[in-house]
C-alpha cells in the first residue's frame, strides 16, 4: 500500500501533464521529496487534554503497563534509579495529564528517557498510573504513638545515621521527609520488616572485598570494566581498581538492617505511626 505522500505526488503529477503543465519524468522524484517533506512536516493532531481512561480500572492497566515499559528506570514503586522518583508528585515537564502524556509519548530529548512503544489508550492508563503514584496517601490511621515512634527512630533505630528527615540525618538512604505523603502503612511497615525487598537502584549495596582481605560495604555510585567507586557507610567516597579487588558482591540489596528483630511490635507501630505523619512542606 503507497503511502499518502506517494498518492498526492502522482495525483499531481498527472493532473498537471493532463492540464499541459509539461512536467518531465525526471521531475517526479522531486516533486516527491517535497510532498515528503510536506507530510513529515505537517502539523499533528494534538493529543486529548483529558485523560479518557482516569478511572480505578485505568489505573490497574497502568500498573501493569508501568511495569512492562517503566520499571527499568523508575524502579517497581515509581520510586526512582536511573529515572526519576515519581511518587513526588513533582515533574520537570509538568504534571497536567497532556504534559505527562506527551512525556511519556514523545520521550524528554537529551535525556535517557526515550518515546514508550505503546498505543494511545495504553500511554493514557500509563498517565493514570503515574499520578496514582505521585497522590498523596490519604484516610489511614496508623495504630502506633508517633511521639514515642519519633523517639525511636532518632535513638534506639539510629535511623538517621542514614536517612534524612528535614535537615537533620544522613545521605545513605532515602530522604524521609515527606515519605508518609508518598508511602502508605502497609509499605512503611514492609520496608522496616524486609528492606531487602524493594531498595531504589541508586541505593542498592555493594561489598568489596580486596586483594589483602578488607571488606568495605556501601553505596555503589558507579561501575565501568576497570573501576567501581561507592559512599561507605562512614560517608567517604572511595573508589578502586578492580584488579585489586578479590570479590564484588551484591547479594545484599540494602545497608538497612531488618528491624523486626531488633524492634518489639509496639516500637514498630510506633515508627510506622510516626513515619506516616511526615508529609514534607505543608
């Protein structure tokens, strides 16, 4: 089947012969090139403003459309790696349902974010999908004391030896401080029972081992054929040859220990309490 530029350059050409025009038949490839040209640069029909498939049933979709063409990048959650965090509810090129629409499309240029292959409709429940995971967790109620939680997460759980709430804390781990906003009871209380489940790309652990037997775990930072450089648990940089490494293990995703062995249950509600009252800049 000829394409539609092909049909109007030949319905062109021979109308204008027929009306005594004279073209020639090596004037037939240009006059191709610019009906080519003509419909490559001719304007699109703009995609709709509203999302059609915002609905409980679209977002479900999404979900698993996300999972198929997202994840790689934005990890499982939405919650970021080699992509940005999408639970934020916070996006560079806008957050409207055309401006994420036209995002996911058309890919950011310049970027590591390229066009999704995906229909229409499917790029649409995608969109849905990804404003679900930027909306504010809303109607729980968590069944712990946050004051007594906020106790234990700033002593006995060290908690911000890594993690940063508001000035205060660490840079290891996630910033905690609007994670009850992005996070509901059932996920905060999963990450401090299994941390290992679901840990964000860029704070997956790595544990060298070298050539004279030190171990050194930490952050990994990046990694080529000759290198890999990592923030250690003290915080320091460091980086090392791979040649005088002995052994490079991952099997470990994160740093954060399991905290349902060294938290009663009561101390673990009190946390989960706490943490979903922390909801960033009102």
């Amino acid at each position: 089947m000829r394409p539609s530029w092909f049909a109007a350059a030949r319905t062109v050409y021979t109308s204008t012969n027929e009306a005594g025009g004279g073209l020639n038949a090596t004037s037939f490839p240009l006059l191709l090139t610019s009906c080519l040209c003509a419909g490559l640069l001719a304007p699109r029909s703009a995609p709709a403003q509203t999302n059609p498939f915002d609905t409980p049933e679209g977002a479900q979709q999404g979900a698993a459309l996300f999972q198929n063409h997202c994840t790689y990048c934005h990890g499982a959650r939405g919650q970021g790696g080699r992509g940005s965090d999408l639970t934020t509810g916070q996006y560079k090129h806008g957050g409207s349902d055309a401006e994420l629409y036209a995002t996911i499309r058309n890919g950011i240029r310049g970027t590591e974010m390229p066009p999704v292959r995906a229909t229409d409709e499917e790029v649409w429940k995608i969109v849905t999908f990804v404003k679900h995971l930027g909306s504010p967790v809303t109607g729980e109620k968590a069944s712990g004391n946050a004051i007594a939680g906020k106790l234990v997460v700033e002593g006995k759980g060290g908690c911000l030896a890594c993690h940063s709430i508001g000035p205060a804390g660490g840079s290891l781990g996630p910033d905690l401080s609007d994670v009850g906003r992005r996070r509901d009871l059932k996920y905060l209380e999963e990450s401090l029972i299994s941390p290992d489940e679901d840990v964000p790309a860029r704070y997956r652990a790595v544990r060298l081992v070298t050539r004279s037997g030190m171990d050194v775990f930490g952050i990994r930072l990046n990694e080529d054929d000759i290198s890999i450089q990592l923030v250690d648990t003290e915080d320091n940089l460091r980086s090392f040859l791979k040649a005088d490494l002995r052994e490079i293990r991952r099997d470990k995703p994160s740093l954060m220990p399991a905290y349902g062995a060294r938290l009663t249950r009561k101390e673990l509600d009190d946390v989960v309490s706490y943490l979903s009252t922390l909801r960033g800049v009102q």
